[in-house]
C-alpha cells in the first residue's frame, strides 16, 4: 500500500493566488496514483497521496530560507 507525501510551498502559480488550486491537487493525486499502478502494477484503491502545503516561510533551501535562497539565484550568487 503506497503512500505518497507531496510538499509544496504555499505560493501561487498564479498572480494573486496564496495555494495550489484543487483542480491542481486533484491532477496530483491522479497522475501520482497512475504512475504507481503503471510502474510498480499497485492498484489505485490502495494509493494514500497527502498534499501538505508549507508556509514559505518554514521551507528551507542550501542553508538558507527559500525566499533568500531564490533571490541570491535569481541574482547570480548561488
């Protein structure tokens, strides 16, 4: 029985929005849950998928917070 923890900062694919969509939830659940049963033949009625999504402020990345982390790349620095 496979269990699959996806985590995703809480920010916006879209200009305005602070989440992931549920119609982008969904697709995830889906396509992670087809994969499974494609790959490794595990049926989907025994796939758990759980999608956290994480304040930006609590995700961390190469030693610093992940805001930090994307300018000093954004600026050339990483």
């Amino acid at each position: 029985m496979p269990f699959v923890n996806i985590k995703v900062t809480r920010e916006g694919a879209a200009p305005g929005r602070s989440s992931v969509a549920p119609e982008e939830k969904a697709a995830l659940i889906k396509g992670v849950s087809e994969l499974l049963l494609h790959v490794l033949d595990k049926p989907l009625d025994s796939t758990f998928v759980v999608i956290d999504e994480v304040e930006m402020e609590n995700w961390g990345w190469g030693g610093l917070p992940a805001a930090e982390f994307r300018r000093q790349r954004a600026a050339g620095k990483s």
